[in-house]
C-alpha cells in the first residue's frame, strides 16, 4: 500500500511517499481504507523530532483519519465491515500514523461518521473538536449565557471553540487579524469579532461585556498574560493549549485577586473515554447543523511533505498563509 512515512526524524523533506507493507489488524483493531487525512501542528513537532516519542519504523506520520471499514479483529464490538469511521490520537505514543491507504486502528479510538458529513470534512474536525470539547466542557467548564473569547478565531482548534462555544449557549467573541480570517468567524457563528491589527481588543470587550469574559481560550504559541488577564471577568478562566517552549511574563497579582484560574492540556495526553465522550457529542453537534469544518487547503496524499511544509510555516514561522485545517485524500 502507499503511505507517506519517515525513517528518521527531521525537516518535511524526510517524508517519503512509498510502499509499505498492508497493514493487518489485531485483535482489537479495525482495518481501514482510509477516504482523508488531515495535518496538526503536532504532526511537524513529531516529524521533526521537536516532541521525543516512539516512534515505529519506518513510521507513518499523522493523527486524523477517517475512511471506511474493511475487516474487523477478533474482539471488535459495535463496528461492522461497510461502516463509516472517523478518528484522531494516532501517531502518537507508540501508535502508528494515519497518512496511508489503509491503517489499523484500535477500536477504543474509532467513532461512526455521522451520515451528514464528509469523510473530509470529519478529518478536518478530528482533533480540534476532541481538543475544543476537552477545554471547554472538562477544562474551563463553561455554562450556558458566559463570554468565551476566542483569541485567533479562524484558525483550526480557534474554529472548533467558536462552534462548540456557539452550540453550548455562549456568548462568543473571536479576534483575527485580517478582514478575510474575520470574515471566517463571523461566518462560523461569532457574535462579536474584532481585527486585533485595526481595532483595540480591550475597548471593544468593555463595550460588548459588562464585566469581561468568562473564558479566555487562547490559541497563540506566545501568549501575552498581562493583556489576556485583564480582558477576564472576576472568577474568569483562561485555556491554553500551544507554545510548547514559551516563558512570558505572567501578572500574579491581577490573576488571583480575581479569582481567576488557568487550565492546559495537551489533547494527546487525555484517556480514550474521555475521547470517546467527546466523539459522542461532536457527533450530535455535527448530525444537528452546528458544526462544519473549517478547510484552508487540500493537497494529494503523495504531496504529504508539501502539505508539512505549509503547517509548519504557520505554526512555527508564522506566515499567516493558513486559515482553517489542511486535508489531504489518497
């Protein structure tokens, strides 16, 4: 079968688009054909070697997957052959990746396509969304009516928290830094965005809230603590979730004299159950209109190292040429 894999760690010219052995599934396991893929700023840390895993060689780069069951091992329960799944956590600790014509997967990491939506457009959903329900519903334990502000809107996991905040009953601002990326969050539900390069992030949060925002979610690898803590309401929480190497300076006084708390999380480190919880509520968003993906760009499965090379671009250096998630199909 064709996948794109690596031998080494390394920049995206490591990846190679080649033959590998089928793939068979294990007891537990599901084979796949897999009908899309999608890239994760992840995904270019564990390439490159920026995050130490194990990793099985030659090893099969990629977290999302969604495709169509083809066999099933000995011990799967609740999947037939012919059923449409979608999922996300592989690659990762050991597991292999997604980005190949047929994976195995095992079954506590798959979940039934909803009938409404796209293989594409479940793979572009994958992590995000398991990574914006995690924040939100076990993290900052947002209730319905709070102010959830969303600091870089249009992006892939900003994206997912506008729509999961929208449909959870909040108030949503998301800031972008162009017209078009604020186009984007208008259209995903924001009901306030602001253009932080045009307008003053702060002035219109103390126009469009009474006391400031319940829930601070920020998507930036270098978050700015002092300007994020001032915009939280009293008993205010803030989320973060990238910037894996960042050390800013963090405003202790302000941040406990309000009472107000921070959560991180690395999505990657959260149990299959608390996944599959997850996957159970996408799935009833997704089936009832309130969520849909946010897709920038698709390349070929063979065009994988180019499709890397635009992530980390963005993620690592940036460019500011992405919104949305980048899909690719075999």
């Amino acid at each position: 079968m064709k996948a794109a894999f690596i031998t080494e760690t390394g920049p995206p010219s490591k990846i190679t688009f080649g033959e590998l052995p089928e793939a068979v599934p294990k007891a537990t396991e599901l084979l796949i054909e897999v009908g899309a893929v999608a890239v994760n700023p992840i995904d270019t840390y564990i390439r490159g070697g920026m995050i130490p895993m194990p990793l099985p060689l030659p090893f099969v780069v990629g977290c999302d997957f969604a495709g169509t069951i083809r066999s099933l091992g000995s011990e799967v329960r609740g999947f037939k052959v012919g059923d449409r799944v979608w999922g996300s956590n592989q690659g990762l600790l050991g597991r292999q990746g997604t980005f190949a014509e047929r994976i195995t997967v095992d079954q506590s990491f798959c979940y039934q396509t909803p009938q409404n939506c796209s293989d594409e457009d479940i793979a572009a959903l994958a992590l995000v969304c398991i990574t914006a329900h995690l924040g939100l519903c076990q993290r900052a334990l947002l209730r319905r009516g709070e102010t959830l502000l969303v600091n870089g809107g249009a992006g892939g996991v900003g994206s997912a928290v506008i729509q999961i905040g929208k449909a959870m009953g909040a108030k949503v601002i998301a800031t972008a830094g162009s017209d078009e990326r604020a186009a984007i969050c208008q259209s995903l539900g924001a009901d306030v965005v602001i253009n932080h390069k045009s307008e003053d992030v702060g002035a219109v949060v103390a126009r469009k809230t009474a006391q400031g925002v319940d829930i601070f979610w920020e998507t930036q690898r270098h978050p700015d603590f002092n300007a994020s803590i001032d915009l939280l309401a009293e008993n205010g929480r803030m989320v973060v979730m990238a910037g894996r190497d960042a050390q800013p300076p963090f405003p202790v006084g302000p941040f406990y004299v309000k009472g107000c708390s921070l959560h991180g999380f690395a999505m990657f480190k959260a149990s299959a159950a608390d996944q599959e919880k997850c996957a159970a509520d996408i799935a009833n968003w997704i089936e009832n209109g309130h969520i849909r993906a946010n897709i920038g760009k698709r390349f070929p499965l063979s065009e994988a190292a180019k499709a890397h090379e635009l992530q980390e671009a963005n993620t690592i250096h940036s460019a500011g040429t992405l919104h949305g998630k980048i899909v690719l199909t075999p």
